[in-house]
C-alpha cells in the first residue's frame, strides 16, 4: 500500500482531544486512531521516551517516526473509537451484515483469530472484510496524540505536510476535569511521584525550565500536573505558532462556536464540509459551553490561585482572551 496522508490531533488529556477526534470521525474520508502507543506492540509505543518530552537527541524519531507512523495507520485497533458514520472505505455489505463489529468485538474477534492470526492481539492490519483496499489509499488518517509535546514538536518542524491540530483547554477547566475524572480514581501519592519525575526530565532536557519550576519535589499533585500542562501546551505552540501547518484550537472556543471551529480544522487539511456534517456538530455541542466554564464553581481557593500563577507564567494567557480565542483557530492561524 502506498504511503497513507495523515494528520495528527496534539493536546493534553481531559482538554478536548477526544471530542475533537469525534468531530473527525464524522468525515466519510477519515480513519481515526485513538492513542494508538497505549497499545502492548505498538511501533508508537516504542517511542515512548521521545513522546513526553521534547529531546535534544531525537534520533529514534529520525530513524523510526514515519515507518511507525504508516503502520499505525494502516491498523485498526482496541482503544479507537467504534466507526458508526458511512466511510468511503468500508465496504457497505460489511457493514450492514456487521462484519465490522465481529472484528472490532473482542470475543468475535478472538474467535476468528483462531483461522485469521493477522486478527490476534490489540491492534490489527485493516481487513479486505471490512475495508476497500483501493479506496483505503484515499483516505486521511488522523491520529490522536495526547501528551506528546515531542512527537508534535518534531512533527512541526520536520513534517511541513502534516496538519497538526493543537486542541489547549484553560487550565482551570482542565484542572478541574483531571482531578474529578482521573486523578480521583487513582493513588495521588503514586501520580504525584510520576508527575515530578517527568518535570525532573524535562529540566535534564532543558535546564531553563528549572528557574520557572523551583521546588519540584516540594510541589503537591495539582501543582506537578499544571506545571507539565505549562511545558507541553507552550513546547507545542512555541514549535508551531509560526508554521502553515500548524492549527491551535482554544477549546473554550470550540464549546461555544463548535460548528465554526470544525469547518475551519476540515477545510485546514481539505476535507469536504456538508450540512449534514455541520448539524450533527452542533448536536454534540448542544451542552459543552456550560461545562467549559463551570471550573470556577467547582475548584477551590487554592486551585484557583495556583491556576492563575501558572497561566500567568506560561505566556499563554491571552489566548483566552475575546481577541485570542478569535485569532486562535482563524483561517490564517
């Protein structure tokens, strides 16, 4: 198969990457791969050292990215999303006798595998069952990255034909959501330990990052976690703020003008824009402007404070600005 165009959705978790990545999968053009280095084999999964920090050394992502890349999207696999939209490459027989779901299903699929090995594990090569090899090679992947400031800078700077869609959520309302959503279900001891560990590798990489930091291991979950959402979201928007290729999305703005914002990301990498499109986008987003701005009511004092300490730090504030957001996701970047 010939080399697949994809694009790539960047951000941090819990910040819109998943709606985002939804708003894609509506495209009849589109394959969708969800954080596909989660998977035990993953060629992505290799390069997880390069993957949450931006390295000096970027060798391995010399040497393996794309080769990485084009297996990725020319699989399917356990953690994306379920194709419930028409897709130009899917057979239509296929889909509606569900031989789709019998090989995207973990017990069909695990019973197939028993002819079909190629089906066995987490993640699969797409099917002549299920997808039209010839209109396969039409297709767009797009690939959802989150806490990847160094797959994406190195994107950005050496991939100019790779459209990078930069999704950043105010860090309060992101806050907010990783602590009820994530950290809540988790150890905060352990998470605060893996959170310092990671600021201690981004200041070996980058030792200015030290002065800004200060105390990393006197630092609490909260404030660890906001200091990482401070490195990625400005490592990634330093590397494309100056790029063609290069898409921020404010994800307050999405909430609130989802039907705009997502015209632009498709007409950014030349996807068709339909009605029927545009309608199904504003039914999603019939509730995500009241929870976009509901973090105020929700963190307390001291969260709030340490948010605005770390915005302020991060020279990212003004895209939260009426002026910002405008300018954000507008069609000249």
């Amino acid at each position: 198969m010939k080399t697949l165009p994809y694009v790539l959705i960047a951000g941090h978790g819990r910040s819109g990457t998943n709606w985002l990545l939804e708003m894609f999968d509506l495209s009849a053009r589109t394959f969708c791969r969800n954080e596909p280095y989660g998977i035990d084999g993953s060629p992505l999964a290799a390069l997880e050292h390069d993957r949450f920090v931006k390295r000096h050394d970027q060798g391995a992502l010399d040497r393996d990215w794309d080769e990485a890349v084009q297996w990725t999207a020319t699989h399917m696999g356990e953690r994306d999303r379920v194709i419930t939209m028409p897709k130009d490459h899917m057979w239509p027989l296929a889909r509606t006798l569900g031989v789709y779901r019998m090989v995207r299903g973990p017990k069909y699929r695990a019973a197939l595998s028993t002819v079909l090995r190629h089906l066995r594990g987490g993640e699969w090569p797409i099917t002549r069952l299920v997808f039209n090899h010839r209109r396969f090679e039409h297709t767009l992947a797009v690939l959802k990255l989150v806490t990847a400031p160094g797959c994406a800078d190195y994107v950005l700077h050496h991939r100019p034909s790779v459209a990078v869609y930069h999704i950043m959520r105010h860090p309060g309302g992101f806050l907010n959501s990783w602590a009820s959503r994530y950290l809540a279900k988790r150890d905060t001891e352990a998470v605060n330990r893996l959170n310092q560990a990671r600021l201690h590798d981004v200041v070996r990489e980058h030792p200015h990052w030290a002065e800004r930091f200060g105390d990393i291991d006197a630092m609490g979950v909260h404030e660890s976690e906001l200091w990482y959402w401070c490195y990625a979201c400005e490592t990634i928007h330093a590397a494309g703020r100056d790029k063609a290729h290069y898409m921020p999305i404010v994800y307050e703005d999405l909430a609130s003008n989802a039907a705009q914002v997502i015209e632009r990301c498709y007409s950014f990498c030349g996807l068709p824009w339909t009605d029927a499109i545009r309608a199904q986008v504003e039914r999603a987003a019939q509730t995500s402007e009241t929870i976009a701005a509901n973090w105020r009511s929700r963190l307390n004092d001291e969260h709030i404070a340490l948010v605005e300490r770390v915005l302020e730090s991060s020279g990212l504030k003004s895209l939260w600005t009426p002026e910002g957001m405008a300018s954000a996701s507008s069609d000249d970047g």
